[in-house]
C-alpha cells in the first residue's frame, strides 16, 4: 500500500499524509486535495499524539466533536468523509479492529446567517441596465454573459473566440482557467461539465461583435493574474448602485437556474445547460424553488379538477 513502513503503532496523522499522497495526488483536482490537506492540518492540530491502534468509535467521535467546535455541521461532515476512507483501509490492513467511524454523530457550530445567493428577474434586469459594455471584454462583460448562461467563473475565463459559434446560437464549454495557480487551461469540473449551452440572439449579435478582431485561441477575459475579488467587487459596486442585494459571480450562476425554473424549464434541461454531474445535484441545490413550485402546480391540479364536476 504505502513504501512507509506504518503499523498499527503509527501515529494516525503521519500515516494519513502518506494516504493522501498515495491516493489523491494526481487522482483529485487541486481544489479537492487542498481539502484533504487542510483536514490533515486540523488531524494533527487536534490528535497530534493518536496512534492508528487508538482508534476507536469513542475516540473517533471525540475528534469529530472537537472539530465541530470550530466548524459548521456541513463542514465537520466533509471532514468526516475525508477522513473516513482513510480510516477504513486501517481496519483493512487489521490495524485496526472495527469500523470506528460507524454511526458517528455529526455535530457543529450554528450556520451562519446565509448571503441572499440569487437575484430575482425584477433585480436582474436592473443588474444589467446597470452594466457599461464597452468595446472590449471586460469584467461587466462577463458579468453580462454569466448572467445569460449559468458559467461557472473558471468557465467563463477559459473562453475563447472559437468555443462562440454564433451560426448555431451555442457556445461550446470543455475547458476550464486555472486563475488560483495562473498555469493556464484546465479540465473541466467532471465530464457532465462538458457541455454545449444555447445562447439567445442578443447575446449572439452582441459577442460576435465584441470578439471578431480577438485571437481565436486565447482567452477574452484573460489579461494577466487574475483574482476572483476584483470581478466580484465589480458586481457588488452595480448591485449597490442600483439598491439590490450584493451577490457574487457564483449568485448569478444561481440566478441563471434559478430564474429558468420559475419560467418553467425542467430540471433535467437546468441541469445540463449548468453541467450538473446529475439531477440530484440540481435538485439538492434548488429544493426551495422546486418546493415553491410545486406549490404552484398544486393550485393549478386543484382548479383544472375543480372544472371537471358534472
């Protein structure tokens, strides 16, 4: 499993470094190993002394509740899983004898009070009256096409002139912009990201013009280093001005579906116009617009049946 010597003597966060490193580096995203590296700060911030022997449903536990001290019950079940599989392959090499992580109980700080996390249609619209479109990309451009197509930022960056294909009114998402490390293209999130999104004329006569005279290849919003703050106080300097909630880059992908739901897309076409890896997804992420809906459609059964008496 591992060239380190560990046994079942070894010190948990010594032998949970080596298992990171073993299964995660290069099978994972960045993003996602920098989670399992920072749960395995916290290991050997809270069990710096725990032996893999030592591990025990009693004492498991006691490590998830000193987590949750300082962390919110969503957060404190990502740790959990995170460290749960590594737990497990001790119990495979009979280190250790149980499942120590079996029915664990997930405890947490009060979440915090939730931003608004998207605009309503009435607030969009002032958004984007509120947008200084000039003749080249800029952040209020994107701005204007992640609230027009559900992108994800990274998506939105990867962007060139060639993925645009105005003919067909569709614009083509394979890539992604690595703008935390600035090393250039990436993949997308999963293959579900991978993607063709219509795209409504405005947006085709608007961009076809923006991005005629750009290199095909290279990236429109791309000009240097690139922080997600300075696109994200721009959108917040045009929600203020206008006397609208402030939301981020990521409210407007929420918006986006958000507003298409209510208009009555389907979740399945929702989902695969945001790249959902499934309609799960979707669901989970919209269940109170989905709620509200349904509520809707039940005043609908009731007066279509109500017209069917004799």
């Amino acid at each position: 499993m591992s060239t380190v010597p560990f046994h079942s003597h070894s010190l948990f966060h010594q032998f949970y470094a080596d298992w990171i490193k073993t299964y995660k580096e290069g099978a994972v995203q960045s993003v996602t190993l920098q989670k399992y590296q920072m749960s395995l700060q916290w290991v050997r911030r809270l069990a710096p002394e725990l032996k893999i022997e030592e591990i025990s449903r009693t004492t498991y536990q006691k490590l998830l509740n000193d987590y949750a001290d300082y962390h919110e019950r969503q957060t404190t079940l990502d740790f959990h899983h995170q460290l749960k599989a590594a737990i497990l392959d001790c119990v495979d090499e009979g280190w250790v004898a149980k499942d120590p992580t079996r029915k664990a109980i997930i405890k947490g700080r009060a979440p915090r009070p939730k931003k608004q996390k998207f605009l309503n249609q009435y607030e969009l619209h002032k958004l984007l009256e509120d947008l200084e479109l000039g003749a080249s990309p800029d952040w209020d451009w994107m701005i204007l096409l992640i609230a027009k197509t559900g992108l994800r930022f990274s998506e939105a960056l990867a962007l060139t002139p060639l993925d645009f294909d105005f003919n067909h009114q569709t614009l083509s998402v394979t890539k992604t912009w690595d703008y935390k490390r600035n090393t250039g293209f990436l993949p997308t999130k999963n293959m579900s990201s991978i993607r063709k999104v219509p795209i409504d004329w405005q947006t085709v006569i608007q961009f076809s013009e923006l991005v005629k005279d750009l290199p095909e290849d290279q990236p429109i919003f791309v000009h240097g280093p690139i922080w997600n703050s300075t696109p994200n106080k721009r959108l917040e300097r045009h929600c203020q001005h206008v006397h609208i909630p402030v939301i981020s880059l990521h409210g407007l992908r929420h918006t986006h579906a958000s507003i298409l739901l209510f208009a009555g897309a389907s979740i399945a076409s929702v989902a695969r116009r945001l790249g959902h890896s499934s309609m799960t997804t979707t669901q989970k992420t919209y269940l109170h617009i989905i709620a509200e809906l349904e509520n809707k459609d039940i005043d609908i059964v009731m007066r279509a049946l109500s017209n069917l008496g004799r």
